[in-house]
C-alpha cells in the first residue's frame, strides 16, 4: 500500500518529536518492512519511520519488546562520547515505543544516524572486515542480557530442515503450476538435502551453542563510518532473537562474499571471493573476542554453504507461492534471487579447500 506525505505527517505527529514535519521520501533497500527518512523544522536530527510488514512479523509488539530490550542493553555499552553506537527509539507521546494507526499497522521510529552509510554490496575488501567484526562484537555484547528468553520474531527463521519441508509441501501443491518454471533449481535441492540437516543437528545437541543472534547479516544491515570505514551500528533488529553464532557468519558469506548482487541475471559472474571471506573470518573472530567454541570456528567455511542453500530455498519457495513474501520488481525475480544463491552454493563447495586453508590462519 502507497504511503502518502499527508499519512506519513500524521504518523510522525504521534511520536514525541519536536518541530514541523517538514519532508520525506522512501529510505534504503529493504526486502520487508516500508522505511521513510523523515525530516523536520529546527531540527538537526533526522528520524526513519518504519512500517512493520504483518504478514511477515505475527506478533509486532512481541518484536518491539524485543528491540526494546536489546537497545536498552546495548545502549550499557556505549561511549559517553559517541551516540551512534546502536539505534534510538523514539517513543509516541503515549510513551510506547510504536504507533498503530488507523489500517491497524505498527510504526516506529529511531534517530537517523548521521555520518554513515549502508552499502548493497562491498566497494573495498575492508568494509567486510568491519562488518564482519561489528556482527561480532554485537553478539558478544548481547552474551550478557539477562531475563527471560527473547521471543522468536519468526520461529524456526534459520531451521534449514523445516525450510527444505516447507518448500518440499508447496512444491508438491504447486497451486500456481510454476514449478515447471524451475526444474534445475528444483533438482538443485534434492540432490543437497542432506545440507540442510548440518547446523541444526549440532544445535540440538548443544555442540553448538544457543545465543542471541542478528539473523540479517547482510553488509547493508551495518553502518560503516564515512571517515574511518569503521562499523558504527548494527541495525534492523526485527530478527535478533535466539539462534546460533554460525547463523549470522553464514549469512556473511553468502551476501558479502558474493561477487554479484542478489539479483543478478548473469550467473557466470556470480561466485564466492575468498579474499572477502578471509576478512569475514577475520572480523568475526575478532568481534567475538574469544568467545567462539572449536567446532563454531571449525564450521564457518560450511555455515555459508548451509544459510546460502536455506536462502534459495527459501527464495524458490516464494516463487512458488505467488511471490507473497519477498518484495519483487520483476517477473520470475525470485526465481532468478533463487538461481544466484544455488550458484553460490557451487561456488562454496568448490572453494571448500581454499577456505579451510583461510580459516586455519585465524584459528590455529
């Protein structure tokens, strides 16, 4: 639904803001959620507005208390001196921190952060390196959050094996009939079943442990500083719940180590650059500061393999479905964000002995 500047003025006049509405226009790249740079008389700050996608996220307030709680947290962490380090709720004037308007959808809105930028895809090798230890360091801080349990925003959002079922029933309805649209892809996936077993049968076990992590790793989900490069905050926080350390450094690979975009139709340029991913290893290991187990450090080659095959899954999923998930711009486009994960996937196994090689460098 079309969000007009008339609409958007109304919300924001519900948030405890001070000074005019004065602009807006739509903000960043995002697959989900609706985000908007809102802009105000006599004000230095600038705010993004986001609509929450309810087809996506069940259970809004659920998830902002979850937000609420772990900004609060990080927000022990910070430097007097430096105010970027996570995001900042702006609470409504009825002091909660979202709105729901009049179609029953849920706002919010954070502090802009100023002299940073997103990037879709990496300019230089080192902004990997300063993601990757950003993700890192966000984790560990998160190590010491005490209380009850987050809630899971999405259950079983990196349960690779209940994505392969849930993909495996809708392809069997196949109630669009476009299945026949994806033969290879289809293939693609039942010859690698047993991938999708390889994370989560170590996390029921405990071998790998259960902490809170990102789920959204992709190098647009930090903010690296304008002068320095550094990474300034970890933000899109609507999947930080419970997972596991491998989660979060395999979707690293798979978005940041690619040497395409998402989309790309070309498949004979896409692949894994493993110079990219010895500064993932790099960073990573560094943010976490120690804190990662033997056979966490030991899988971080295979953890790309594993969420880049649950992503395609996924991806192909939605193509079948009716694209009801995902936001499209074209015919068959998730059809062809499907095609590039399972290149990416080739890819993988095929650096498979270069990356261990990589990673002995760190760990050793």
């Amino acid at each position: 639904m079309e969000v007009s500047t008339i609409f958007l003025q109304k919300i924001s006049s519900a948030f405890n803001i001070e000074g005019n509405f004065l602009s807006c226009r739509p903000y960043g790249s995002g697959h989900i959620n609706d985000t908007f740079l809102i802009e105000f008389t006599g004000l230095k700050k600038r705010f993004i507005f986001q609509r929450i996608n309810r087809y996506v996220f069940k259970e809004p307030e659920k998830l902002m208390e979850n937000i609420s709680r772990v900004l609060e947290h990080l927000a022990k962490f910070k430097e007097s001196s430096d105010e970027r380090s996570c995001l900042n709720l702006i609470h409504t004037k009825g002091n909660k921190n979202f709105y729901i308007d009049e179609n029953g959808d849920y706002w919010r809105c954070y502090i802009f952060i100023e002299g940073a930028a997103t990037y879709d895809k990496l300019e230089k090798p080192e902004q990997a390196y300063f993601a990757a230890k950003a993700f890192g360091k966000f984790q560990k801080q998160l190590s010491s959050l005490g209380g009850k349990r987050l809630h899971d925003t999405i259950p079983d959002f990196h349960n690779t094996p209940k994505r392969l079922s849930r993909f495996l029933e809708v392809l069997q309805k196949d109630s669009l009939n476009r299945a026949k649209f994806a033969k290879e892809e289809i293939d693609f996936i039942l010859k690698r079943e047993n991938l999708a077993n390889f994370i989560e049968e170590r996390r029921k076990t405990g071998e790998i442990p259960e902490i809170i992590t990102h789920n959204d790793t992709k190098i647009n989900n930090v903010m690296l500083d304008l002068k320095t490069g550094e990474g300034v905050c970890v933000i899109d926080l609507d999947t930080v719940m419970p997972g596991v350390a491998l989660y979060d450094f395999g979707d690293m690979v798979r978005t940041s180590a690619a040497s395409s975009m998402e989309d790309e139709k070309n498949l004979s340029s896409v692949k894994i650059r493993t110079d990219i991913f010895e500064e993932l290893v790099k960073g990573f290991i560094e943010g976490r500061g120690g804190t990662l187990n033997e056979l966490e450090m030991e899988m971080m080659p295979i953890s790309g393999r594993v969420i880049t095959f649950e992503t395609g899954i996924r991806f192909l999923t939605d193509f079948l479905e009716g694209d009801i998930y995902f936001k499209i711009k074209r015919d068959n486009h998730n059809l062809d964000r499907a095609k590039v994960q399972f290149k990416l996937v080739q890819s993988l196994e095929e650096e498979e002995e270069k990356m261990n090689k990589i990673l002995k460098k760190y760990t050793s």
